[in-house]
C-alpha cells in the first residue's frame, strides 16, 4: 500500500491523490474478498506494485542504485509469479522508445539497461532454488507449464461441495 501510495504521488504530484489511490486500493471489495482464499495473488500484487513503482523510478532517473532497486523488485515478482516477466520486457521497451524520442542517450542507457537486465537474471536464479541446477532449461520448463495451466478447485455451495469441473465447459456455447 505504501508504494501504491508512492506511485500516485509522484504520478500526480500531490501526496492526497495519493492518500486517495492508497484508500482505495484497501477498501477495494475485490481485493479484500480475495484476501480470504487466494492469499498468493495479494503477495503478488504487492511485488508487482513494488516494482511497477522501482520501473518508474528507474526511467525517471536511471542509474545503478535505481537499477539495481528495479532488478531486485522484479526478480521477487518473477519468483512470485512467472507472468512477472512482463516488468523487464516493459522496462526494456519504455527505455527504448525514450531513447527514440531524444530524451535518453544510448551510451549513458546502454551500461545501466545491460547491469539491469543481468542483475535481474542473477536474482531470479538465485532467489529460485529450482532453478539453480538448469537455470535456463528449468525456467523455459516453468514457462511452458505456465502455459499449460490448469486449475480446477472444489467449492463450497450452499453446504455442499460443488467440483467445478463438473459445471464448467468452455467448449459448450
């Protein structure tokens, strides 16, 4: 909450849109439901704010200490969740097209975005155990089990267990 309340600060300059945003994030019904039975997304969540928060800091100022913030909030996203890996593609990419519009030079980007990107696979391997005999091999593994995902959970309606694959058809119409 505290970093969301960071982002919308320096988003907006004002320290109450950001007590506003910070408000709303907490009294959000959905996310607080969701506290009750998925607590691995809020940690995720809060990991994705995290580094969505080190990102902005990072192309507002890039350097080595904002760098290595950055790499260190996404490389706990990705051990989070592996669909984190979004955070250094858009990193990469929002670098690039400031570079294109002038407002970066190449040569003073180039030494922080390669630090960056290194540090960050290093964390991520090192912060993922699994990883640490096969780092490419287990994590192109992940991924592709990533993909293949499925989750079919038992629920509880009404007093009665209800097994949701027995419900749910995605090929019916």
């Amino acid at each position: 909450i505290f970093f969301f309340y960071k982002l919308v600060k320096l988003r907006y300059q004002d320290w109450r849109m950001g007590l506003l945003g910070a408000t709303f994030l907490i009294l959000s019904p959905r996310i607080f439901g969701d506290g009750f039975f998925n607590d691995k997304d809020l940690v995720f969540m809060s990991a994705f704010v995290i580094a969505t928060y080190t990102l902005v800091r990072f192309v507002l100022k890039p350097g080595l200490m904002t760098g290595l913030w950055h790499a260190l909030a996404c490389a706990i996203a990705i051990d989070l969740r592996l669909m984190a890996v979004i955070l250094p593609a858009a990193t990469v990419a929002i670098l690039i097209v400031l570079t294109l519009r002038k407002e970066l030079t190449l040569s003073k980007l180039i030494p922080f975005v390669v630090a960056y990107l290194v540090l960050t696979g290093l964390l991520v391997i090192t912060f993922w155990p699994w990883l640490w005999l096969d780092p490419v091999g287990n994590f192109v593994t992940a991924f592709q089990n990533m993909a293949r995902f499925r989750h079919a959970p038992d629920l509880i309606f009404m007093g009665q267990i209800i097994h949701s694959v027995d419900y749910y058809n995605p090929n019916e119409t």
